[in-house]
C-alpha cells in the first residue's frame, strides 16, 4: 500500500507490478487540447441555441387542447404584473415551458417588469408574449438562466413555503427505501428532477449537507423551510450548507455562514462523519472535497464495475482513472488482485488511502494511488505494453456546453484508446461521461472509434446512467447526464 509521495519525473514511469508498489507521479501541466478544461461560465450559456429546432421539436398545439392557442376575441389584456415584477417570454421558451422544461434563458426574455431594481424579487410570475400566464418562477438577476420554474399557478412567498416544504418531503419518501444501515448516503433532492430547481440535498450518514444554487432560493425563509423538514424527516445529527463556488458566483449568492444551520449536539464535531456505499465505509469531511463531498450518482456502477470483474473474470489488475477518493478503485479490491487509482488531485488520493484503510478486512487487493494526469499516463503506459484486466475512465466532464463538444469527445477518444490499448483479451472496460451535452450515441461513437484504431472488438454488456437518487425526468433533458457504458474487449 503506497500513498501519495513525492513526485518524480513521468516519462520513464512503469506501472505498478503487483509486487512493486508504484511511485507517484508529477503532475504534467500540458494537456492535449482534447484535454482542456472547459470554461465556466458555458454550462449556463442556452444549450438549445444552436439546436433547438432540430433537437427539441416544438410541442404539437393541435393535440393537447389546453396549450392550443386562445381565440382572437378571448386575448387577454397586456399581461397585469400591476405594480409588481413580472417576465414576459419569447415564443419559444413558452412553448419549451408548455412542454415541461422549467428553465428560461436570458436571450429569451422579451419583458422584465422589476419596480425596485435594486431589491429584487426571489419569485415573479411568468407569462407568454401575449400575457399568458405560464406560472411562478424563480428569479436570478445574474444568471444566464434567469428564471427557473417553480409552479405553473401563480404562487407568492407565503405559497410557496409550503409547496417547498412539501416537495422536499415527497423527494426524501422517494429516497428513504433506498436507504439501509449499507447505503446510508443518497441524494436527498436533486433540483429540478424533483421540482426544486436550484436545491440540493445529500445525505452522509448521519450529515446532511445543503446546497441553495440558484438566487431565490437564497434566504433565511428557505433556510428555515428545509431545515425544518430534514430534522422532522431524518433526525440527522447536524445540517451544513455547503456553496458550490462556480454557482456562487453565476448566481451572486451571499456567502453561506460557517455555522452549521443545524446541530443536535453542540459538543459533537460537525463537519465530518462516515458513511456507506454498498457496505464499504468513506470517510466525509464537510470542508473538503469536491461537489458535496462524493460522486453519489455512480453508487450502483461501483456495484457493476465490480459484479462485471468478477462476472468476466476479469479479476487480476485493474485500474481506476480519476478514482477521486476511490469509488471505483474499492469496489474493485473487493475481487481483484491489484488495484491502481490515478487522479491528479493528490488532497483526493490521501482520501482514497484513508477509505482503503477502513475497509481493508473488505478488500483484497493490493491498492496503490497514482497521483498523475491521466492523458500523459496513459500514454505512457499503453506505450509501455503495460496491460490491464479491468479499467474504469470516469473523467470529469469534459464538454459543459455544446461548443465544447468536439473537444470532449477528441478527450473521451483519446482515453479510451489508450485504455483499449492496455486491456487484456476478455477484460472489463468500464467508461463513464458526465457530460450532459455528450449524447448515448456521440460517446458509443467515440469508443467505437478509438475500438477501431486499436484493431479491438468491444462488445456492449450494459448501458448505465446515475443511481435512482438522481433521477431523470423524461422533459428535462439535462436531468440526464451521467452515462456508464459496460464492455466486454476481446
Ligand atoms: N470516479 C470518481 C469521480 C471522478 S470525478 C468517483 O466515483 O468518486 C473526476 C476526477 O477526475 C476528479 O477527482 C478530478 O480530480 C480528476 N481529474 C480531473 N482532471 C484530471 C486529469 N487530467 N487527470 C487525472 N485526474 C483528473
């Protein structure tokens, strides 16, 4: 067992032997350009700019009549926000809204009715060009999306408590049979999949963690709502807001206090805790980390990773890329003989050690942890003839918008490749995207191209997406983005 030590140069890197436990590695700054990180702000730039006529078909009006256009002499008045705020939308995002979507962009605001500009409303209603009324949205002044529905009624502040309310109950029923003493961490509500764009709630053990993303979710009203709900619902031990620093900064939201919203025990520590994915222990500290502290949506592909090794046979070594703090990497110790996790974050890897130690009576491999850029390593060692009986990609998501697509799937190409280089006749690839701008069809494409240029034959065992905690709402395209994608390499 090695953890992360000091760096030595890359280029003459092996991999790990079974016997020999293996250096860490320097990071390499330069990355392919299909490498590159994308921008910021894009994941909030329209995605259906570009596609929307041939991706998302404008709703049939003749064939449901509620949304079929009122008669000339029925037009209502210009739409009456009176003295209050209010958006009027373009055709478009109307019909997007009709059809379920819940977001609408900045580009396709025709009105904005706001009296007092310098205090602006959490929520205001919604309506077509021609005043009718769409429903209640969220608002967010700074964002590209600037409204973010929350009811298709019109709704105040003193409605939509009690709607939030009973939202987050309904997503936490929704989760609690998912919940057991081997699963004890899930996603409580993820946002829009269950009519709350903008919250997120996760739960680790006994820890719930916040995450208020969007601007009119932003209050001690809101605050006091959730908090309310989890403590009834789940008796947790403490609640903490954590901000997610790119959405702070889109949304202009005020900087969440250090103090815990809610704790049952003053005396006891707040912020970290333990928890289970599929039995196995993970440490959570509450100020570490990225997202809200794990990748909760791959809980059951860590279960498929592993079931497929053992399935296959394909039990001898095998290599997490971007293992984070070990997801992948632990499951697969629990059947292979070696296991090898590759991040480039090494504050991630020092986690993954502790998480491996906690389960060591679990696992039976031998781990190492590989701080390093995956590009450059696997190149080095598919150049090598380094080979791999199981390899899981599960890099960060490379496309956040449409424009940058194209790069993405040069990256996902690239790792793939390598990775298909490296597998043994009979061996697991399991390769991930959560992107959600990288379709089923783009990513297959990818990994049938690099197939081809490697002269191997991959055969689809299984086409996964996120765990049930994060589910995807058929009119919302973007609640779909994880993608797992099971092969077989002969
Ligand atoms: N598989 C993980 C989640 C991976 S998230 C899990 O299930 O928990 C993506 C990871 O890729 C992050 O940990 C990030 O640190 C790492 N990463 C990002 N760019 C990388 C690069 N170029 N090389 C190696 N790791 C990278």
């Amino acid at each position: 067992m090695t953890k992360p030590r000091n760096p030595r140069p890359v280029s003459n890197q092996k991999a790990p032997e079974a016997s020999k436990p293996v250096a860490p590695f320097k990071r390499i700054p330069e990355n392919p350009p299909s490498a590159k990180r994308p921008e910021g702000r894009d994941s909030k730039r329209n995605p259906h700019a570009k596609t929307s006529s041939a991706v998302r078909p404008r709703p049939n009006l003749e064939r449901t009549g509620s949304e079929r256009p009122r008669p000339q002499q029925e037009k209502p008045p210009r739409p009456g926000f009176g003295s209050g705020s209010g958006a009027l939308v373009n055709r478009r995002a109307a019909d997007r809204l009709r059809s379920g979507y819940l977001w609408v962009y900045a580009s396709d605001i025709e009105t904005l009715s706001l009296p007092d500009a310098a205090a602006p409303p959490a929520l205001m209603p919604v309506a077509d060009s021609r005043g009718l009324l769409l429903g209640t949205a969220l608002y967010s002044p700074s964002s590209q999306i600037v409204l973010r529905m929350v009811s298709r009624e019109a709704l105040d502040e003193a409605g939509w408590l009690p709607l939030l309310a009973s939202r987050l109950r309904q997503a936490i029923a929704r989760r609690k049979p998912m919940l057991s003493d081997q699963n004890d961490a899930c996603r409580l509500c993820f946002s829009e999949a269950d009519e709350l764009p903008g919250l997120v709630v996760d739960k680790y053990g006994d820890l719930v963690i916040l995450q208020l993303l969007a601007k009119g979710l932003d209050s001690d009203a809101v605050r006091q709502t959730c908090v309310r709900v989890l403590r009834e619902e789940l008796a947790p031990s403490a609640i903490l807001e954590r901000p997610d620093p790119r959405m702070r900064e889109l949304e202009g939201l005020s900087a969440p206090s250090a103090e815990p919203l809610y704790v049952k025990n003053s005396k006891a520590a707040t912020a970290s805790t333990q928890f289970h994915l599929n039995g196995l222990l993970f440490q959570y500290d509450a100020n570490s980390g990225q997202k809200t502290g794990a990748f909760l949506d791959q809980r059951t592909n860590y279960a498929a990773a592993r079931d497929w090794a053992q399935r296959l046979g394909a039990t001898g070594r095998a290599l997490d890329v971007c293992c984070y703090q070990g997801g992948f990497a632990l499951h697969l110790a629990q059947v292979c003989r070696q296991v090898t996790g590759i991040d480039s974050s090494r504050a991630s890897l020092e986690v993954a050690e502790r998480n491996f130690e906690a389960n060591r009576g679990r696992c039976t491999a031998q781990v190492d942890w590989v701080d390093a850029d995956a590009f450059q390593i696997l190149r080095d060692w598919s150049d090598a003839g380094e080979t791999f009986d199981a390899i899981v990609l599960d890099p960060p998501a490379f496309a956040k918008s449409q424009r940058a697509v194209e790069g993405a799937l040069r990256g996902y190409k690239e790792l793939n490749l390598r990775a298909l280089k490296m597998l043994r006749p009979g061996g697991l690839l399991v390769t991930c995207s959560c992107s959600h701008h990288v379709g089923w069809a783009e990513l297959e494409a990818s990994v049938a191209s690099a197939a081809i240029d490697v002269s191997r034959r991959v055969r689809l065992l299984e086409r996964r997406g996120a765990a049930l905690d994060h589910p995807v709402v058929l009119n919302l395209p973007e609640t779909e983005y994880l993608k797992c994608l099971v092969l077989e390499v002969e």
